[in-house]
C-alpha cells in the first residue's frame, strides 16, 4: 500500500485553545477529531498544501508556519506520513467551509475528544513543547 503524503497544520489562539475538526467524510473514520489539513499534490511542498488546504477547508490563508513533526502511521485501510506544522501567522477568519465541526480546545480537552489514531503523536509532542 502506498504511503500518503499528508501536510497538517497546528493553529493556536492568542488564548492557548488549538484548532481542530471533525471529518466529515463518510468513511470508517467519519467524526472523529482531527487537526486540519490534506493530501499533498504531486510536487506540492508542505507549505503550499497547508495553505490550500486551510484556505479550501477552513477560511483561512496560512502565511507562516515551522515544523512540528512527521509521523507515519498505518490505518488497516491506509498509510499516511504526517507533515505537522506550526501555523504561527495567517489572514482571514476561521469558517468551516466544508459543513465541518470546528472547534478550539485547550489541551485539558483534547484528551475528551475521539482522535484520529494518528494524531495521539501530535497531541503527544505538543503537550511536551508547551509543558502541559
């Protein structure tokens, strides 16, 4: 099975509360949590599709981000490589464009909500960058 490429993006409010969505794609993972973002496209760089993502999916432009971290993991219908960034600047207004939940929780929250599998390493590496 071949890996897919996944750029994702972390976006934290001047209150600490991070950014994520629930999917809304009706597949085996239909609702649960996760932190916005997407495929990449053929030659995209990470940045590139986080910002085409956020801007298709979320309302938002992303002008800055740095990397957090890259993870793979191994759904039993798909692999993924998560390219996690930091989203430090961006234009526009959070909207959910695509019918999604959208929702900022402070870390105390995250552990409520069902996650993604893969996203636990993100929430993991997270916690330990801002000592929570």
């Amino acid at each position: 099975m071949q890996r897919i490429e996944v750029a994702v993006g972390v976006v934290m409010d001047d209150a600490g509360r991070l950014l994520v969505g629930q999917r809304v794609v009706q597949d085996r993972y239909f609702k649960k949590w996760e932190f916005p973002g997407g495929k990449l496209e053929e030659g995209e760089s990470v940045s590139s599709a986080l910002d085409r993502e956020f801007r298709e999916e979320v309302g938002i432009s992303v002008t800055a981000s740095q990397p957090l971290i890259e993870l793979v993991h191994d759904y039993p219908d798909r692999h993924v490589r998560l390219h996690v960034h930091l989203i430090s600047e961006f234009a526009g207004e959070v909207t959910p464009l695509e019918g999604q939940a959208l929702a900022w929780v402070d870390f105390e929250e995250l552990e409520k909500l069902d996650f993604l599998a893969g996203n636990q390493p993100i929430i993991d590496a997270l916690k330990a960058r801002y000592n929570t």
